[in-house]
C-alpha cells in the first residue's frame, strides 16, 4: 500500500475532526507524516523564555513563560509543513488528579516548574498549589459517542512548549486538540493563522469562538488577564419567553377538554417503558400491555411532545407527563421558576444571602456569568463562605460536577458544556452514621402531579435518603465520598441503606429538639408546594400547562441547611422520570399506590401528603 492510500485510510478516520477544528486542508499531509514518524519538530522553531518580574512581584495571572518565534525566516501560514504536535504532560479526570499527582513519578515536580511554582515546598503544598492553579493551564476535550460516562470532558495539561503559549485578542497560531485513532493519544495541533517574524511571540486566543459579549469575554478570560467587576450587577432578571422556547423542541399543547376520568368498571391497561413498573404494578385494577395502541395508560421514560395530537386522537388515555414540565427537571430553568416565589426583595444586603431562603443561589454560566462574577467577587470582598458547586443543567448522578471557591476552576467549566453555579451548602444538618461519623446526606421525595388547574400534588410519605462515605469537612473538594451522596451508580461505590422509619427514630435521638414530623417535615412540603406554584404561575412555556390526560412523578432532592439555630430546606434538584428501583425494592406496592392515587383517585392519607 502505497503512501497516498495511507494519507486517504488517515483522511477516512480524521476528515471530520480536522474540519470541525478547523485545520486547514493545506496542512493535512504534512500533519499525518508527522503523526506517521512520530516528528515533534517545534524545538527547531520555537524556544521558551522565561518571564522576570521587577522585585519578583507577579500577579497570579501573568505568565510564567512565553514561546518566542526563533526560525531566523519567520513561520508562513502558506506553508504546509508549519502545523506542529504538541505533546502533553498531564491528561486525567478531575477525580483522580490528586492522585495522580501523588503517584505518577516527577508529575508534581513537573507540573510545578510548568506552572511557576515552589518546587522546594512541601508535597502537600506543592499538591494544593497545582490542584488551585492549573485551572489556568487545563485544556479540554470530550468525545461525542459511546455512553454518557464516555463523553465526561477529559482534562489535560500541554507540555512546556504548548503551556508557555499565552492569550492574545488578536492570536497568530491556533491550538485545537487532535485525537490520533490508531494511537488512541490526544495532541495538540499548533499552525499559524498570521505571517509570524522571528522573536515575535507565539500567541493563541484561550477563549476562541465561545462569545461575542464582551464583558462575558472579560469574565472567561480572568484566569489570565485581570479585571474588575465590582460595579456589575449580580442581580437577576427573569429572561423573556424566548429564553425557555431556544434549544428545546417544541411541545404541542392539547385541545382542552374535561377532566379525563377512568373508567372503574374496567382494568386499565399499561403500556410502559420501565421494567420496575412492568413488574411491580401488580394491582388488579391494571394489566400491563405491550400494546401501545390498546394502552389506556403510557408510561414512557423518554420525553413526550405531541399532547394536541394524543388528545385528537385518543382522548381517554392518559400519559405520564405534562407539557413543559422541563421548567422543573432542567436545572437553569428550576431555578429561574423558584426566584418567582421571591416577593419582597431578591437578597438581603449584608449576607448577600438570596431568596427564596429554600433556593439555593444559583447562576447560569452561560447567561448569567457576568452577573455570577459580580456576585462572587462582592462575596469575596465581604469574606463570605464561597464554595460552589457547578453542574451540567442537563445531566445527573453528580457527573461533570465540581465544587470549587476558586474563580479561575468555575470560569474554564462552561468550555466543556452549559452549566449551573450553585452556592454550595457549606453548614450542612449531618447524620452520625455509626459506621463513619458525621456525613452529609440528601433527602428525595417522590411527588406526584394530578393536575395543574386546579394544582393538585402529592408527595410520598416514604422518603428515600443517600449518604455520604466519608466525613464531612470543608476541605478536599475532589473527594467524591466526602461531598456526594450518589452512591449507587458505581460498584466500588457501597450505598448505606435506611429506610425512612428507622431514619426517624434515629433522628430524634440526634437532633431532639428538631422533631421530624413537626419541624422538619413541614418545612420541606412547604418548599415543594412553592415550587410548583412558582412552576404553574405563568402560561407555558414558561411554566407546565393544563393537560387533563396527564398526570406524572417526579422525584424532589433536598438537603438540611443551619441558619443560625434553624433548619432550612434547601431544594438542590428535581427529576423527570426518577430511577424508583429501590422504592419498589423497599415498598413493593410503591407503584401500587402510585397508580391508584393519579388515575383511580385513591388518596390515602397515610401514604401520600396532599401539597395544595
């Protein structure tokens, strides 16, 4: 085979990367003889230079080095063999880079020349310099196959020659990572876009392509290039309806009728696609069907749109999900619901704290930002606890999630998809577990909703509760045991099972003078019938519209926050078409119940608690 069939087999493989980087085709023969034999030939180009400072004064975000030009010709953009590999020195997952960097030989010490810091310190210090700096050097990239755990962002450091490169407003190379099939290694790719002279520096623009705003700008390029945002506003505004219509698909609403009602003198048969239901639902009043066409009941675990067309064409069958429900589950739009429930002023000027006090604050990085750094640095210049936890609106399971008090860590984040900043909950209500300690745990409640108009919801009595497996502390941030509580994803991961009853009678020997039932409780129904107040008070999409065929099941996340003596309901999430395994394993008739109360309008008061 000759070499032009192996350039065509290279270009089958890597076409679509190398377009959708924009590497242009003037390159690509001289990029895959590169790849072929392995040249890294930018030492006979390029050379590192140190930056000095007067007085050794630095700020945190000046260079440490810079990569000069020293080809006595220049670098032409017309020429083809000037796109160079950069390797890199440091590729993990968020997860494992402390331990990364406690084991992988000269790693520390590396990353600690790399990035201008202290290598005489000791490892523990050197170990925190690294994991708070390198937020300014990381680069990113994901792959967009396989399952979700596949596509998580992976992190990496470029070598001394790709990390010397620094930011301009007006660039002369380009640096895009490059994903070498047959090797399975990540490079970086750097080719000029600029006529460049020798001496002149290399430099690149660290916030390519991802905004024309340019005070968003300014705030995504903060890790390197200093600035102000002390007079911006932190205030929100509930953004207009287009906001809530953009990147959703659109839903159909149905033709209003009356109140649908089931027919007693029949079974009702169900057609779903979630095997605990399938199994569970063991009631004689329904009959499971793998019909669809005969179901008077769809039970479906992917998103529903088409409501006008179900009640055109088959008015008597329910569905398990209203329309425009997504003000709920998506995280952004949760938020921006609850803040309606803010009545009398949106924060309270001493303790920043916002409102309501069971809405944890919550910034969108990709249309608030501006507004997220105005708050975090009037946070910083009161000195008030700013941890916060940042995480994909669109994901679960606590994956892409990060908890940070570092600026520079939160603003890299949105390069690798939309994200929330949500304050973290830094005085959490713990659980003495008697294996561990003192853990954080997490609270869901299963809430049902039967109609919007009038409201009519239900919350399960039978809550469920997740625990952490390590203590809780205010420290080691990238120690999923000690700050996550979602455990039975992973098998390494063991989940500390307690049913709810047991989880009382153990509570009031904790925390006696904070009686379940009568303090607690109350409390966290309140939050959840504010919540779908806030989420029914104005037409969709901007909130969930009247469908009399619909009815659904959510699950509510919450957690216990000290304010001062007080307990506070802090509502973190709530989740479509909730994974209800272990309901079904700790209360068998869980969908039992369930079913009777949203289509036979059996509401047991012992089971369910009505939230209007």
């Amino acid at each position: 085979m000759d070499g032009i069939d192996l350039f065509n087999i290279f270009l089958q493989t890597h076409k679509p990367q190398l377009q959708s980087y924009g590497v242009p085709q003037l390159f690509w023969e001289n990029l895959y003889k590169k790849l072929k034999n392995q040249i890294f030939d930018g030492g006979l180009v390029f050379q590192l230079a140190k930056v000095e400072y007067e007085n050794g004064e630095r700020h945190t975000t000046e260079p440490i080095w810079k990569l000069i030009v020293s080809a006595e010709s220049g670098i032409s953009v017309q020429d083809p063999n000037n796109i160079y590999l950069i390797d890199h020195a440091w590729t993990y997952d968020i997860g494992n880079a402390r331990q990364n960097l406690i084991q992988v030989p000269n790693l520390l010490d590396r990353m600690c020349l790399l990035m201008g810091l202290d290598i005489e310190a000791e490892e523990q210090e050197k170990i925190e310099n690294v994991m708070r700096e390198m937020w300014r050097y990381n680069q990113s990239y994901s792959v967009n196959y396989g399952a979700i755990e596949d596509r998580m962002p992976i992190w990496y450091v470029m070598d001394e020659v790709g990390s010397a490169i620094n930011h301009s407003n007006e660039p002369n190379f380009r640096a895009v990572p490059f994903l070498h099939m047959p090797e399975g290694i990540i490079y970086t790719l750097l080719f000029p876009i600029k006529d460049v002279d020798a001496g002149d520096e290399v430099t690149r623009d660290f916030v390519e392509g991802q905004t024309k705003d340019p005070q968003k700008r300014y705030a995504l390029l903060l890790p390197w290039i200093d600035n102000t945002f002390e007079n911006e506003s932190f205030e929100q505004i509930e953004p207009d309806i287009d906001y809530f219509s953009t990147g959703h698909v659109h839903e159909s609403l149905p033709e209003i009728m009356d109140e649908l009602k089931a027919d007693p003198s029949k079974k009702l048969k169900v057609f779903s696609h979630y095997d605990n239901v399938n199994n569970y639902l063991t009631d004689p009043a329904f009959e499971i069907t793998d019909n669809k066409e005969e179901a008077d009941i769809l039970w479906l675990m992917s998103h529903y749109k088409t409501y006008r067309e179900l009640s055109l064409s088959s008015p008597h069958v329910f569905v398990n999900q209203f329309p425009y429900e997504n003000v709920l589950t998506i995280k952004d739009l949760l938020s921006i619901v609850c803040r309606r429930k803010a009545t009398d002023k949106l924060y309270d000027p001493d303790t920043l704290e916002t409102y309501p006090a069971w809405l944890p604050t919550t910034y969108n990085l990709s249309t608030e930002l501006v507004q997220f750094v105005a708050y975090f640095t009037r946070r910083a210049d009161k000195d008030l606890d700013n941890h916060w936890i940042c995480k994909p609106w669109n994901l679960a399971r606590g994956l892409d999630t990060h908890i940070t008090n570092n600026l520079y860590h939160i603003l890299r984040l949105p390069c690798t998809g939309p994200k929330i900043a949500q304050k973290y909950i830094a005085r959490p209500v713990l659980y003495n577990r008697p294996d561990i300690n003192q853990v954080k745990f997490d609270i869901r409640y299963v809430v049902l909703l039967k109609s919007v108009k009038p409201l009519r919801a239900y919350a399960y009595a039978n809550f469920f509760l997740r625990f952490a497996n390590l203590p809780f502390a205010l420290n080691n941030f990238d120690v999923y045991g000690q700050h996550f509580t979602v455990m039975n994803y992973t098998e390494e991961d063991a989940l500390f099972h307690l049913k709810c009853a047991d989880f009382i009678m153990e509570w009031e020997n904790q925390y006696p003078d904070y009686p379940w039932k009568t303090y607690v409780e109350p409390k966290i129904l309140f939050v959840l019938r504010q919540v779908f107040e806030a989420a029914i008070a104005q037409p969709p999409p901007k909130g969930i519209a009247e469908s009399p065929q619909s009815r659904a099941v959510y699950a509510a996340d919450l957690m216990l926050e000290w304010r001062d003596s007080e307990m506070q309901p802090k509502l973190l999430e709530i989740n479509f078409t909730p994974d209800c395994q272990r309901a079904c394993e700790y209360y068998p008739d869980f969908y039992n119940d369930i079913f009777k109360c949203l289509f036979l309008n059996i509401e047991n008061p012992e089971i369910f608690h009505t939230l209007d």
